[in-house]
C-alpha cells in the first residue's frame, strides 16, 4: 500500500518558507511570471500564504483576485494554463517570480504578455 503522506499535499505552506516572506497589511505579496525558455515577463497577480501553497503543492500557478476575492488558478476557464517550473522568493521576501510553461496568451486581453503599454523615457545622458 502506498503511503498516503507522498501523495497528499500539505494543509499549510512550509513554516520555513512563510517565515521568509514579507506581506502587505492584508496577507499578499507579488507574483511576478516570466515564460520558461523565452525568459519573457508575462504578468504580475497577487499571491497569499494559501495561493503559494497550492502552487507549489500542484505545480499549477494559483493566484488570489483581489477584485473578486477569491483564489483562481491560471487558465482553468480560459484553458490558458501556467505550468509552474521555478518559484524563488526575493532578497526581502516581499515578490515571488515565478518561471512557467506558458498555454495560450498570458494576459486576459489576450497578448502573450501584460506588458505591452510601451512608455516614453526622456533621456538625460548616462551618468559620470
């Protein structure tokens, strides 16, 4: 018989890994998803202890909608799915960027990327 505790995923997310991280005052921290292979950004979305939890136990990236109020994994409606290849937290503990194999589009507008709303720099020379 196998044992159960391989298979089953954990209730709480890895008290080493929670006491890392840095939230804002309602529990979240950033998510920043970049594509495997191209290394292209693809999105930012918010994440919670539970969302992170469930990304790492599933492999499939879960975020938290801070409009709607509820957990929502990538591409479960619009089949656009991010299968999760890397996560790594950053020097303060504050972001987490995610490394994915990206299905269809990223962004719900239906581009590869979010960022796509180029902005103007004024260039004032390269520093001494």
């Amino acid at each position: 018989m196998p044992d159960i505790s391989e298979s089953t995923p954990p209730a709480v997310l890895d008290p080493a890994i929670a006491a890392r991280l840095s939230r804002t005052p309602d529990g979240l921290f950033a998510a920043v998803v970049r594509e495997h292979g191209s290394g292209d950004v693809l999105m930012l979305a918010w994440m919670d202890d539970e969302a992170l939890r469930r990304t790492l136990a599933t492999g499939h990236a879960t975020y938290w909608s801070r409009s709607r109020g509820e957990y929502w994994v990538k591409g479960e409606t619009s089949g656009h799915r991010q299968y999760v290849k890397a996560a790594a937290l950053d020097c303060d503990g504050d972001a987490l960027l995610l490394t994915v194999e990206q299905v269809g589009p990223a962004c719900h507008t239906g581009t590869h990327s979010c960022f796509t709303n180029d902005l103007t720099i004024q260039q004032q020379g390269a520093p001494a």
